[in-house]
C-alpha cells in the first residue's frame, strides 16, 4: 500500500510540476511582454516543462510496473490508453514551440533581435491548446481510478 501511495505521489507531482511550466510558458509567451529577458526564460522553462513530462512519462510507467494492479490490467484498459495518446499527442505538438523558443534564444544572442508578434501569438496558441489538452488527462485518470469504463 505504501509503494502504491509513494508511486502515486510521485506522479502527481511531476504532473503538477508539468502544469506549472505550460502555464509558466503562457504566461510568459505574450507579446506585449517580449524582451530578450523573456526569450531566455522561455527557452529555461520549456526546458523545464520538458523534463517534467519526462517525469510525468517515468512516474506514470512505474505506476503500471510496480503498482498493486499491475501492468496487464493497466495496459488493458482503454482509458489509460487515452491518457497516454493524450500525452503523445501534446508532447508532439510541444515540439513546434520549443523549436521556436530555441529559435528566437538564437536570434536574441546573435543581435537581439526579438520574434514578430505574429510569431510569438501563434507559438502562444499552440501552448495553450496544450495546456487546455493537458487538463484533459486528470479527468481520464479520475474515472480510470474509479472504474469507468474499466475492462
């Protein structure tokens, strides 16, 4: 029971530390707020955000190795496999804005200058679509967790 808790601590966090860094990202992804300050905190706090889903990815995987319903019955159930698609389909899209982020650190370092607005408005819907996707996947582990449309 305890190994249950601890796994499921752990995975809650990273989730909670991943949804700090999006939001973190939003916040800061706006252009009336653009500076060279700002293009470098992007680029630490994707980098941050990225390193949490890993986690979220690691802690999530120990849950179904080492938790007390093991992995057949996890990797049975057609909810986790629509958290996990969630997931892909964010990280892939999380690909698109961390580019740019890295993108515009360059530019600010060679000769500072700073994205168009356009550029730093699109990149800002991206990760909010993001975040509003990310959302999604608690309430797909609320129902798992109580068996809705469990197998």
């Amino acid at each position: 029971m305890t190994t249950e808790a601890l796994l499921a601590y752990a995975h809650i966090l990273a989730f909670l530390m991943a949804a700090t860094f999006l939001a973190s990202e939003t916040a800061l992804c706006r252009k009336e707020w653009m500076n060279a300050a700002a293009v470098e905190r992007l680029a630490r706090v994707d980098m941050l955000y990225g390193i949490s889903a890993l986690l979220v990815l690691a802690t999530g995987l120990a849950r179904t190795w080492w938790g007390m319903k093991g992995g057949a019955w996890y990797w049975s159930q057609p909810l986790l496999h629509a958290k996990v698609t969630l997931f892909v389909v964010i990280g892939l899209m999380s690909i698109v804005p961390t580019m740019r982020f890295l993108r515009w650190r360059r530019a600010v370092r060679a000769g500072g200058a700073l994205p168009s607005d356009d550029q730093v408005r699109s990149t800002r819907r991206l990760v909010m679509i993001e975040a509003h996707l990310l959302a999604l996947i608690p309430l797909l582990a609320v129902f798992l967790a109580r068996g809705v449309g469990t197998r």
